[in-house]
C-alpha cells in the first residue's frame, strides 16, 4: 500500500492534463523514465568501488544519468512527449559520445546497435510517425559525422545505417499503423453514438 501511493505520487501525470488518454500517456511515460533512472543510478553506485566516482559520473554514465533526471522531470509537466524525446535523443547520443570518448578503442557497431533500436523503439511507442522520422536522421547523420572527428570506419558501417534506417522505417509503418487503427475505433464509437442518441 505504502509503496502504491509513493509510486503513484512519482508519476501522476500534470494537472494541467485533462484528457485521459493525455494522462495515461503521461503516467506511463514518468513510469518508464523514473525506472530508467532508478537503473541509471544503481550501475553507477555499482561502478563506484571498481572507476572510482569521477570515471563514473562524468562519462557516459553521468551524461545519462543527467539526461534520464531532466526527461523525467519534464514528463511531470504538460510537456510530457517532449521528455520521451529529450530520453531517446539522449539515449542514442550516449553511444556516439562513448565513441568520441573511447576513439578507435571503442566498439563501433556494439555501441550503435545498442543504443539506437531502443531509442527509436521508445519514441515511437509514445509519438508521431514524423518524431520516429526525425530521430532516424539524425543518428543517421551523427554516425558520418563521427568520421569528422577522425573516428576510423567501422567494418560493417553501411550495414549499420541500413539496420538503422529499416528499423526507423518499419517503427514509422507500425506508428502510423497503430495511429489509423486508434482513429478508426474513435470513429466507430462516435457513431455507436450517434446511433444511440438517434434512438
């Protein structure tokens, strides 16, 4: 019971939300961004006593952590789709940073083919076909950009944008899929309604 309405305090959604599907929306989105948090926060409390608190928090991990608290504090206002974006951009610059940072050391392909799916997965659960659109160029045109700061190509580099772009590309199909469906079952209990009302 204690721990339901500690829970519940945590991610009810904005005031300012009237509708309910706004609401749900809302309070599953701070539901998933407060665990996001939450792990974000025990790896790192985990990786204290091995890196030391400087290596931890101000690398990946820390850019993460930062990332996952402003996301999370944004999806308690009425701007809650604005946080699951500000999460999945983030998420997928967390590989390109890990890159930048580890330099020819680091696994090109692990890192992107880690990060990316999720964070296109996670914006298309929440938003528009047009957000899933937008976040796939952009991890598109983040992975050339690495070749501007002298990070080698990768073997496999045109299977990861291909990856990365079907992968964008069918999210966009089952958005859109997923948006007509909703569309068509809101007309249909209008004019259940409608119906209704004329009787």
């Amino acid at each position: 019971r204690l721990f339901n309405d500690l829970w519940s305090r945590l991610t009810s959604p904005s005031p300012k939300l009237t509708g309910i599907s706004d609401q749900r929306t809302a309070k599953l989105a701070s539901s998933f961004l407060l665990i996001i948090l939450f792990f974000n926060m025990i790896g790192g409390i985990v990786r204290i006593s091995r890196l030391g608190f400087a290596d931890v928090f101000l690398g990946g991990l820390g850019f993460s952590l930062v990332s996952s608290l402003a996301a999370y504090i944004l999806s308690r206002t009425r701007w809650y789709r604005a946080s699951i974006f500000l999460f999945s951009i983030s998420f997928s610059v967390t590989a390109y940073n890990t890159i930048l940072f580890q330099g020819s050391e680091a696994d090109f392909s692990l890192l992107v083919l880690t990060y990316v799916p999720l964070s296109l997965i996670v914006v298309s659960s929440f938003l528009s076909g047009w957000t899933v659109f937008l976040l796939t160029g952009i991890n598109v045109a983040l992975m050339f950009s690495t070749r501007l700061f002298g990070i080698p190509v990768p073997n496999g580099f045109s299977a990861m944008t291909t990856i990365t772009t079907v992968t964008g590309l069918v999210l966009i199909a089952l958005t859109n899929l997923r948006n007509n469906l909703e569309n068509d079952r809101i007309a249909e209990v209008r004019e259940v309604n409608r119906n209704l009302e004329n009787l």
